[in-house]
C-alpha cells in the first residue's frame, strides 16, 4: 500500500487495473490536468460519480478509484484530446486537497486484494472464464459479426477485473466489484452475473437467427449455452 497525490478525474465510468480505457478530454480544466500529467508521471485518478447534466459531483471521501497512466494522447486541433489511459493501482480516497488549480487533486491510499489463492481460485477462474466467452460469441452472432479469438488472462485476479470492465453493467455494480478486496468473491460474483447475462442472450440469440434463418441466410446452429 502507498499513499499518493493525484490529479483526480470524476467519471461516470468505472476503470478496473490493467485494463485500457479511451477516454476524450474537452473540458478545460481537465486539457490543463492531462498537460501537467503529460509533463509529469503521466498518471491521473478515476473516480466514478453518478454524472447529471448540470451538476459537477465530488467523489465521496472513503470510495474507491483506479489511478491510471496515460499512454498515448492525440491532441486535436481545436485542443480536444483522444486518450489510451491503463488502469494500475486501486484506491480508497482519504481527501481531495485545497490547491490553486483548476481541477481536483486528491490524497489517495493504494490497495491489493487481501486473500491468497485457495483451491477452488482456479477452477472458478475457468469457469467466468467459460462463461465470459459464450457471452462474447452470443453478441457476435446477435450483431452478425465473426466470432473473434479472445485474449483472455490466466491469472485469476487480472481475469476478474477484464470481465469486470468487458460486461456491460450499473456503475454500481461495477463499483462494488472494483472495492472488493478478495479475488474468489469477486469471481463468485462474476459467475453469479453471467448466468442470467447468457440466458437472456441466448433468448435474443435464438429469436434472431431464426428471423434470419425465415428470411432465408444466416447461421442456424451457432446458439450460446448456459455457462
């Protein structure tokens, strides 16, 4: 664990360690924050806040975050830019500090998940995984596209949190599994959601390709499975 300063980037998003994140920087304060990470360490802290049109929400002392490092940035003519930002660290955050600048900085604490691998750690981990690749063949075939060989980790805790942050779920929901603190919780949790991810899917799947199949094209038999 460490204790850190960072520039603090309130999101209606919810990043998770070692995964990518595109994220597009317009507003001002948040143009000088990235040219001060540019020029510095390159890493910035995302915090999720339930965005409203309007308001300007401040993360709550205590939630936790993901720090995230910059690394690419493409800046636009107009002073937009594009960036790739990895996930690294997570955080609880102790305070956002009183400075001179335009946007938020924060006093975060960095930490790992508590618990060492038990015996059921990697038959869980096939599992999610399983499950996670008949939800991607189901979109594929939803969407008519090719089915496409998946990367996925084999270390149970990086796997956890590339499902977590693939699956299209509540901030909330993404939130709680971010906080959790034990690699088999949050792949029990995981595996709970995907069961009934995939059987609405495969539902979608069936009423699909039989509209395709009526109007004469399409796969017939490629249907995804209850993990």
């Amino acid at each position: 664990m460490a204790v850190l300063e960072l520039p603090l980037f309130p999101l209606g998003i919810v990043l998770f360690p070692g995964t990518p994140q595109l994220l597009h920087i317009f507003e001002p304060r948040y143009r000088q924050m990235l040219a001060d990470c540019l020029e510095g360490n390159r890493r910035f802290g995302v915090s999720f806040v339930k965005t409203v049109e309007g308001t300007d929400p401040t993360p709550e002392l205590g939630t936790v975050g993901c720090s995230a490092i910059v690394q690419e940035s493409r800046l636009l003519p107009d002073g937009r830019s594009h960036i790739l930002a990895l996930g690294e660290d997570r955080y609880v955050l102790l305070d956002v500090l009183t400075t001179d600048l335009p946007y938020r900085c924060a006093r975060v604490e960095t930490f790992d998940d508590d618990d060492v691998e038990p015996p059921q750690l990697a038959e869980l981990a096939t599992q999610v995984r399983g499950g996670f690749q008949q939800f991607v063949e189901g979109m594929e075939l939803l969407n008519d596209r090719g089915t496409d060989q998946l990367d996925l980790a084999r270390d149970p805790k990086q796997l956890s949190f590339q499902v977590s942050a693939a699956l299209e779920l509540d901030g909330e929901v993404k939130q709680e599994l971010l906080g959790l603190r034990s690699t088999l919780e949050r792949l029990t949790q995981l595996h709970r959601l995907l069961r009934p991810l995939n059987e609405e899917l495969r539902r979608r799947v069936t009423v699909h390709v039989r509209a395709r199949g009526n109007g004469g094209g399409g796969r017939t038999g490629d249907i995804v499975t209850d993990p």
